[in-house]
C-alpha cells in the first residue's frame, strides 16, 4: 500500500482497518485473519493449560497453576450459585469463554496499526487483529451456546415437554399461538443478543481507537491511552458478562419445567 | 452477516477449545484442588487429634505423677514405721538380752558364792577335823574310847 498520512482520507484508513483478510467468495468465504488469531490464541492458552495439566502440583501451586485455580474458583463458584445440580460441561465451557473471550478482546490494546502494518509489510494488504470483531466469532460461540441449551431443554424436559414450553408459557395454553411467538422471539434472541453484544462492543471499540489513531500526533497519546485503559476494564466486563449469561442460559435450560 | 465456512471454522475452534480445556486443564486441575482441599481437611483434622491426645497425655501425665508422689510417699512412711518398730524390736531384744544376761550373771554369781561357801565350809571342817585329830591324837585313850565306838556301832 502506498498512502499518504492516514489522515488525508480518514474514510478510506476507516474502512481499509475494518475489512478482513478474506480467501474465497460465498460460503466458503473465509476470513484468515480471524481464524489465524483465535486459533493462535486458543492455541497458546491450550498449550499453557496442557502444561500446568501436566505437572499439577497437589502440595503448594505455583505460577501459572495459581492464576489457573484462581479463575477456576472463581466460575465454580459462579456455576454452583446458578446450578442446583452439578454440571459437567457448564463449569470448563465458562472458563474457556472467558479465557478466549478476554484474550480476543485483549488484542484491541495492541496498536491499531501496528500489526495491519507489520502484515503490510509482508504483503497482507487487510489485517483484522480483534477476532471479536468480526461476527462470525461471536455468532460461532453463542450459536454452540444455543445449541447446547436446546440439548439440555430436550434432555430434561423431553421433546414433547420442551414443545410444550413453547405453548404454555408464559400465558398458559389458552394463549398457546401467542405464547408460541412469544417464546420462540425470547429463545432466539438470546443467541442474537449474545453474540451482537459482544460484537457492537468491540466493533465500536475499534472503532474508536481507528478515530483516535486520525487525530494528530501530538494529540493521540491523551485519548489513545484513556480509551485503552477505559477497554482494560471493556474487555475483562465483556468477557464476564458473554460468560455469565452463558450460565445462565444453559443453567435456564437444564431446569426442569416450571 | 452470510452464513459462511468462517461461522463454522470458528464453531469448530469453539468446540475442541472447550474440549480440551475440560479435558486437559478443568478436571485435573478441580480433581486436583479437591484432592488439595481434603488433605487441609484431612490435617487440620489430624492436628486436633494430635491436639487432644496432648491434652489427654498431659493429663495423663500429671494423675500419674500425682500417683508416684502418693505412692513414693506411702513407701517412705511405711519405710518409717518399719524401722521404727524395727528399733522397737531391736530395743526389746537388747533389753531381754540385757536382762538375761544380767540374770545369768547373778546366777553365776550366786553359784560362785554358793561353791565358795561350800568351799570354806569344807575347808572349814576338813581343818577343824585336822585340829581336832591332833587334838584327839595327843589325847586318845584306846581303852576308853574302843568303849564309846563300840557302844556307837552296837546301839545302831
């Protein structure tokens, strides 16, 4: 690429940020970009959790097994408020939403341009480092998250019983089409708010730090470190809040019928 | 957003992150501090036992000292009286010892005086019979006398 100082055309800097690395067209456009960085995290944070696995010390932890039992207490404890009985998969599904959610996120602090022009440099003319920011990330997660609500709604309630949760609730049966609509809008949408809430956050983060990024020079350190120390605190909530309401839904679903 | 191989690749990360993190980090490392916290449980149980057994030895300890000290001082004042009543007999002993040697020696005394009476006695009469034979030899008249001894002999 070869530009003058980004802010000469502030619409064209915007939009060149915000468009992925993409290879193929229609469904089996993908975008490299954000698969390359949340596998590379994902990875690392396996990687990390296969070693402390490992060499688990039962006596007096150390290291990273500390910061590792520390966030497992911390959900445990989450997921024994919300579930009256135990769950296996709700506890690590939690934990490694967090994880992946806040380490995604993280990305944002690194310097809007800094990776874009590295990749640049190479050759990668598009380079979208926030995976977070990109839909298909987020719709990927609470889509699994959906899914496995509709598991635990079948497994404990039954097929027909889970059916039947559509009809009567919330107006009882003499209602059933409205309670049907009703329903169905309220089960749908917290996929959709799951994953567009995640989305807008960090998408409008971004955003922000591409607007500040145009800013002269002399000005960018002021709001460019304010906003990255406001996203400190953005990131970790955002993380907090996709898992919690992971909880919570799964918790909702493995209920038994009220 | 289109439906795309991004969404699934991602669903597909998704699925065997999760997977892996149960697998490989949550149930080792939960079974792990479970393991830790039963074990603090298991200590802290055993330190009280150990905390009561102390106290139990403690008192254990103090009733048994308690009992030596009775017992030591019961022996020390039976070991009195023994000896006490052992210098009691000892004392009776030497005064019976006493006594009778103090009556044998009278005895003896006595029989000593008595023979040395006896003695004298004889020696008394044996001189006087000395002293009379010579009295009688100078003055003895065969004619006269043969006629006393025989009237002696014959009266008997």
């Amino acid at each position: 690429m070869t530009q003058g100082p980004a802010t000469d055309n502030p619409v064209q800097y915007i939009s060149h940020h915000l468009q992925p690395l993409q290879v193929g067209s229609g469904f089996w456009q993908i975008n490299v970009d954000t698969i390359f960085f949340s596998v590379l995290i994902a990875s690392i944070v396996m990687f990390i959790s296969y070693r402390v696995g490992k060499t688990i010390q039962v006596g007096a932890p150390s290291g990273m097994q500390n910061v590792l039992e520390t966030l497992i207490d911390f959900v445990n404890d989450l997921v024994k408020e919300a579930f009256p009985k135990p769950n296996k998969i709700v506890g690590p599904l939690g934990l490694t939403i967090f994880l992946w959610v806040f380490l995604m996120n993280a990305m944002d602090l690194v310097p809007v341009d800094l990776l874009p022009k590295a990749a640049d440099m190479i050759g990668i003319h598009y380079l979208k480092v926030v995976p977070t920011t990109d839909p298909h990330t987020t719709f990927a997660m609470s889509l699994m998250i959906f899914l496995l609500c509709i598991y635990y709604n079948i497994k404990i309630k039954g097929g027909l019983g889970y059916f039947k949760s559509f009809l009567v609730h919330p107006f009882g049966i003499w209602l059933a089409p409205i309670n049907f609509i009703l329903t169905m809008v309220e089960e749908l949408a917290k996929p959709l708010s799951l994953a567009l809430r995640l989305f807008g956050n960090m998408f409008t983060g971004e955003l922000v730090f591409l607007l500040i990024a145009l800013l002269p020079w002399y000005i960018i350190p002021l709001p460019g470190s304010l906003w990255a120390i406001f996203h400190i605190l953005v990131i970790t909530l955002q993380a907090f809040i996709f898992m919690v309401l992971t909880i919570m839904y799964v918790s909702l679903a493995s209920e038994e019928s009220h | 957003m289109n439906v795309t191989a991004t969404l699934f690749g991602q669903m597909l990360t998704f699925v065997i992150f999760v997977w892996f993190i149960k697998a490989y980090l949550w149930e080792p490392l939960t079974k792990a501090m479970e393991d830790r916290s039963n074990k603090i449980a298991d200590g802290l149980a055993a330190a009280e036992q150990g905390q009561q057994k102390i106290e139990q030895a403690k008192i254990e300890f103090t009733t048994r000292i308690d009992e030596a000290k009775s017992k030591a001082s019961n022996i020390i004042g039976d070991a009195e009286q023994k000896s006490k009543l052992i210098v009691e007999e000892a004392r009776n002993i030497a005064k019976e010892e006493a006594s009778k040697i103090a009556k044998s020696s009278a005895q003896q005394l006595e029989q000593e005086i008595n023979a040395a009476k006896e003695q004298l006695k004889e020696d008394v009469a044996n001189l006087s019979i000395e002293c009379a034979e010579r009295v009688l030899a100078q003055e003895i008249d065969k004619k006269k006398h043969n006629k006393i001894i025989e009237e002696v002999i014959n009266s008997d």
